[in-house]
C-alpha cells in the first residue's frame, strides 16, 4: 500500500490518470482529500470531475493540509508524483465510438512530449 511503502499518507502526491468523472476518479479524488494527500487528476476537461464535489473536495482539503489539482498534460500531471494510478479512458457504461478520442489525443501528446 501507499501506506506500506512511504511510511505516511499525509503529503504523499497522488495522481490519477482517466476519466475522472465517475466512481474510480471522484472516490481517489474524496479519500486523497480526507487523508491529506496532494492529489492531481489527469485527464481533458471533459473528463474532469463535477464543480460541486471539487469544491466539497477543496474545502475538505483545507482541514487536511491536502491539495487537489487539475492537469491536462501526463507529463506535466507525473512530474514529481509519488504514486501514478492509471484507469481507463472510458468509463463502464459509456459508449465508446471509433474516431479520434480523449485517449488517441492523450497519446499523441506523450508521444511528442517526450
């Protein structure tokens, strides 16, 4: 666990990378803020989460010496992380269409970023 390998929770810079929206982004998002924990979403604004539970999130965090941030850039997002947690693109229930996507944009940046 993160606990198991650094020895604390408190500080510890979280980042996730997917769609943000729902359960997986939203509860990472909760715990980081109730535990103290510099969390950064990764993922293109649509794919960020909901205002309102940001703003809950924030002032949780403000109790807890924790951060919450939002990045569009994976390179930017991983500099100086401490834990990387990767999740799908598309979420359970959301129809996935060919085409250019959220996820062959996101590809194309780390690509060329390296």
């Amino acid at each position: 666990t993160i606990r198991e390998h650094f020895g604390k929770l408190k500080g510890i810079h979280f980042v996730y990378f997917g769609d943000a929206r729902y359960n997986m982004g939203n509860s990472l998002m909760v715990g980081c803020a109730k535990m103290g924990l510099h969390f950064t979403a990764c993922a293109p604004k649509k794919y960020q989460p909901d205002p309102e539970l940001v703003a809950e999130c924030e002032k949780i965090a403000a109790e807890t010496g924790a951060t919450i941030s939002f990045e569009e850039d994976p390179a930017k997002a991983a500099k100086g992380a401490d834990v990387l947690y990767t999740d799908v693109w598309v979420s359970m229930g959301s129809r996935w269409r060919c085409g250019p996507s959220a996820s062959t944009t996101w590809h194309r940046t780390r690509s060329t970023s390296s």
